[in-house]
C-alpha cells in the first residue's frame, strides 16, 4: 500500500504558474520515478516510461511542433487514443504557447469537423489515416488549418488532403530532431491551457477556454482536499477529451509523480484492473453500475449467495456508516456487525475487490451522479468510492469527498478557494480561481454564464453542514401537464439500479404524466422473454403486452421511493444501445435529450395516445 507519510500538498507547487512548469518541476524532482506505463502490442507486456524519458520525449515532439511554424496561441487539435502520444502532443503544444483541443475519438466525423471549425484549429493530429479521410469528407475544412499529423499508419513523406499537407507522426518528429528550430515564448498563467467543447446535451457544443491558472489551481486545490502520492498508480481510461480525466487523471498525477498507466480498451477494462492493480480509479458511474450488474447476473442463480451479498452490505454500510457519523435506519448492533464481518469480508468483499486490483485505496466517481444503491454497495463492501462534482467551465472540481469525510448522498465540500452559494430558483453559483474565461467567440453565452462574478451552474443544489447536495438540472425538471416538478435524473438512476436496464429515457414535460423509454441488457432481456414465453430474437416480442406490463411492474417497484406522479406510467422497451455513434449520448455518457425526443417522437406520441 502507499506510504502515508509521502505528503500531499508540497510547499513548491504553489509557486507553480503554468502547467509545463508543473511538468518540469516533477522531471526535476523525481526524474527516474515511473511517470508512464502502456501495453506494448509487439512485446505483450507492459513497459513503462520514466519522468526523465518523458521529458525528453515531450521536447522532441516540442520540436517538430516549433518546426511547423504555427501562428502564437494556435489551437492544435489532438483526435488521439488515451497514451503516450496523446499526452506528448498536449505537453508539447502547451511548451509552446499553443492552446490544446481535446477531441473525443469515437465521436463523428461532423462533430469534430464543426470543433475544426470553430476553434480555427491550424494543427490536427490524428490517430488513422482513414479517420482523417472521414473527417476531410464530412464538408469544408477551415481555412485555418495548416497541418495534419498522423499517427498510423506512418505516411510516406508528405501527402495532401485538399490542400492540407498530412505528415506521418514517427517522420515529422525524428526529422525534426535533426533541426534546429527557435522556439515561440513560454506560456504565461493568463494564456490559454485548453479549450475543451462541452458535451453539447443541447445544440452545438461550445468551447470552454481554460487559462493555466484555471488548471493549475484545480490540480492544488484537489490535492490540498484527496492524497496523491508518488507511489500511487492511476488507471486511465476515460478520454482525454474529459475535462474531469484531464485534471484529475492526468495534470494531477504530473503534480503528485504518480504512474498513470494507459487501459487498453474498456472491454478489457476488467483484466487490465486485475494485472496493473491501480490504486486510484477516476471513472463515471457508468463503471461502477456494470460491475454491479455483472455481480448480479452470476448471484441470480444462487437465492443462497444473494442473501450472503445482501447480508454484506448492509452490515459493511452499517460500519461505514458509523465511521462517518452518518444517520442510521434502524436495525442492527454494532457488536453483532463487528463480530459478523470478517466472514462476510473473505466471502463476499474480498472478491468483489479483487476485481478492480485489490490494493484501491481511491475510487472518485465523477462526471455524473452515483445512484445511492450503487455507492451503498460498495462502500458496504469496502470500495473507496467518493463522489465529486464540477464541470468543465470550472476545470472542473468544484467539490469532493473524501476516504475520511465521506457522505455519499452529497458531492462533498468545496475544494480550498472556492465559493459557492444558492441562486435564484435553488441555482448553485460557484466562484474561484478555477472558473473559466469564457466561451470561446460566444460573448452573450459568456455574459449570462458569468454574470455577476459568480458561474451559473444550471445545477439546483442544497447547502448542508458544509456539504454541496445536487438536486438537478435546473432546465432538465420536467414539469408535467398537472404542474408538478421531476428531476429525470432521479428516476433513471433509480432504474438503472435494476441490471435488467442498460439506459433509460424519462419525459413528460407539459404532459399529463411521466413515461420512459429503456435499453434492455441483451442477457437479461433473453432471461424475462423466456420466463413470458416469448421470443427473444423477435422484435414484436419487446412491444408484447405481457413484456412491456413486467417492466413496467419492475420499474414500479424500483421507483416506489418517489412521489407517485414521478414513477413513469408508460414504458417503451429497446434493444438497441445509444452511443455516441448515433448521437444519443454525449462522449461523457450523458443522454442527448433533444435527440432522443427526436429520435422517438413517434414512440412517444404511441405512449401518450393510450
């Protein structure tokens, strides 16, 4: 395990302006540390990387960039896998003065030909010669951009692209190794550190522009709050299109030395977990909801075991519970829970741990709420889960628990230099040095986000003892045909509880109630057709009315909790999952909310004519 007496928060980071003068002070300190580690395909085994062969790494890749001669403060596009060129390429834009923009790598060729295009990017760098060509196929190209770099496979020499020269990665940095190129000035704490689009749930995503202060006093104000230490290891996995990844699983580990070693792929998500067996996991709830379902499908065979995991979780929250100070429903002695939990502990904890490494001394969920279900879990069972808050325009934390301060029903306290307090209509404001310049060309956008000195959130919220409670969006609240008001993100937490279903889909503004559409698990779906007696594989089955009355039983039962005009009384039942790929879901896995209504305007309409 870590080394407790490795401190946090060293006395020197506060004198540190700008983020290559983060990295720099981290190859000073530490320079043999491991700073990197990847699976290499052609060895099978995972190789690391030192601070020191970083360093040099970024400053030839500084090179080729310099060589390019980029106007001052270009944007440079990086459409790049989580890895070492990904975060080479940042470094070395950032070296320069130059302003990265992170791009999510499976979102379509149009959306990132529109971040092309409004962000006046001069520099792309790509992971595939064929994702350049869909992209270059999608419409114009911005008069702007100058260059195109890609990663695999290597291009012979320079190419075009209707007009563009495309240069092959591993030639344009070793020949400019051979150069000798003048460098543009340093960055300064005012200049930009990145511009990151957001999501874009609703229209056109906007730019977020995010100073090296903005960064920088994140990444102190995170670790005056959560330990990171030098012998810690991070597990990357989430893009680096994220600003939430960026922060908190890349800038903050240059900040602390850890090792952030790259996943392979999220498929195989779980046997990297096992073999690199990280000790801080940053991930969205997403994560934490799949293993949860995977437990269940193997428990559902066995009444015996589901009454052993349940036993476990209630008595590990009990003690969770108590360690935190935290309100009991009654039932349960302290003495029998003591007693009782190191056979529940070996039987049931311990494996379940072992699936994410077993040395997790850190899990921070972020990036959207963790369904309360979800966190009792795995609090129960000893995962380390603490969940923050914050969003790209405040790059990003604005609060978070911690191991030792831990209420799971809330996003924590704020970080060290930030205000926050309620607005007008229950509205979380928030104020600090992390708080963006702006959007990036949208000046009215600018204007009413910032307005009055304070960040308008858009998140209802609740202050208590010290501690941020999110209530919901405050444009998302459905408010029905009757008048009364349902955050949608409560209800599809409380049903996504349920493995049975995979995503969910609630609405009903200015109708007379609440209905939903669901993505089923395929297996699930497979296991509740054959106990109806129906086909699985037909696609009327999923409309059969005996199908459509027992989910709608089940999400009864799930949503029971709620006020009763907030349970949906229509459901439509899908196989078919929302990616990012058909534009339903957001690269931080948020839903779409225009496009779904869109895209099921026809199945909504069936739900309300019944």
């Amino acid at each position: 395990m870590p080394n407790a007496s490795v401190p946090s928060h060293p006395p020197d980071l506060e004198n540190i302006r700008t983020l290559p003068g983060l990295l720099a002070r981290r190859v000073a300190l530490t320079p043999d540390g491991e700073a990197y580690r990847h699976f290499d395909e052609g060895r099978a085994a995972w190789v690391g990387v030192s601070w020191r062969e970083f360093g040099a790494r970024v400053d030839r890749f500084a090179s080729a960039m310099a060589s390019l001669g980029l106007p001052q403060g270009a944007r440079v596009a990086i459409l790049l896998p989580n890895g070492l060129d990904a975060v080479c390429v940042d470094q070395a834009a950032l070296a320069l003065g130059y302003v990265p923009v992170p791009m999510h790598v499976v979102d379509n060729a149009g959306s990132i030909l529109y971040i092309l295009q409004d962000s006046e990017a001069a520099l792309l760098v790509a992971d595939s010669g064929a994702r350049w060509d869909s992209i270059a196929a999608a419409g114009p190209l911005p008069p702007t951009l100058r260059w195109v770099v890609i990663r695999q496979p290597q291009a012979e020499g320079a190419t075009q692209t209707a007009g563009v020269p495309v240069l092959g990665l591993e030639a344009w940095v070793d020949d400019a190794a051979a150069k000798s190129v003048a460098r543009p000035p340093a960055p300064t704490e005012d200049d930009l550190a990145g511009m990151v689009y957001t999501s874009g749930t609703t229209g056109k995503p906007k730019g977020v522009m995010l100073t090296h202060r903005n960064v920088v006093a994140n990444v102190q104000g995170v670790l005056q709050r959560v330990v990171a230490r030098t012998d810690d290891v991070f597990l990357s996995f989430l893009p680096l299109s994220h600003t939430f990844e960026r922060t908190a699983g890349y800038y903050l580990p240059v900040a602390a030395g850890s090792c952030v070693a790259f996943a392979r792929s999220t498929s195989k998500l779980p046997e990297d977990m096992k073999t690199v067996r990280p000790t801080v996991l940053v991930s969205v709830p997403r994560i934490y909801e799949r293993v949860q379902a995977k437990v269940q499908e193997r428990l559902a065979a066995s009444p015996p075991k589901q009454r052993l995991f349940r036993a476990a979780q209630a008595v590990g929250w009990r003690r969770f519970a108590r360690a935190q100070g935290l309100a009991l429903e009654e039932g349960g002695s302290s003495l029998l829970d003591a007693l009782a939990w190191p056979l529940l502990d070996r039987l049931v904890a311990r494996p379940l741990l072992a699936q994410f490494g077993g040395r997790l001394r850190v899990a921070v969920s972020g990036g959207a709420a963790l369904s309360q279900p979800i966190a009792r879990t795995f609090l129960g069972l000893g995962l380390p889960v603490v969940q923050g808050y914050g969003m790209t325009e405040s790059a990003p934390v604005v609060a978070c628990n911690t191991p030792e301060d831990n209420d799971p029903a809330t996003v924590g306290r704020p970080l060290p230099g930030v205000e926050v307090r309620i607005g007008d209509n229950k509205e979380l404001l928030v104020r600090g040095p992390s708080v963006m310049r702006g959007y990036w060309k949208r000046e009215e956008d600018t204007a009413r986000v910032l307005a009055d000195g304070w960040l308008h959130t858009g998140d209802q919220a609740a202050l208590e003892n010290g501690r941020i409670r999110i209530l919901g969006r405050v444009k998302e609240i459905i408010v029905t045909s009757t008048g009364e008001k349902i955050a949608p993100v409560d209800l599809e937490l409380a049903i996504e509880a349920d493995p049975l279903f995979e995503q969910s889909y609630c609405f009903g503004d200015n109708r007379p109630f609440i209905a939903a559409i669901v993505v089923l698990a395929r297996e699930g779906w497979q296991r509740l057709a054959r106990e109806l007696q129906l086909d699985p594989a037909a696609p009327d089955s999923l409309r059969a009315p005996t199908a459509v009355k027992a989910v709608q039983d089940r999400i009864r039962e799930l949503t029971k909790a709620l006020p009763y005009y907030a349970q949906p009384r229509a459901v439509a039942l899908t196989l078919d999952p929302w990616t990012v790929e058909n534009a339903l879901i957001t690269p931080t896995l948020k839903l779409k909310r225009n496009n779904l209504a869109a895209r099921f305007a026809d199945v909504i309409e069936r739900l309300y004519a019944r």
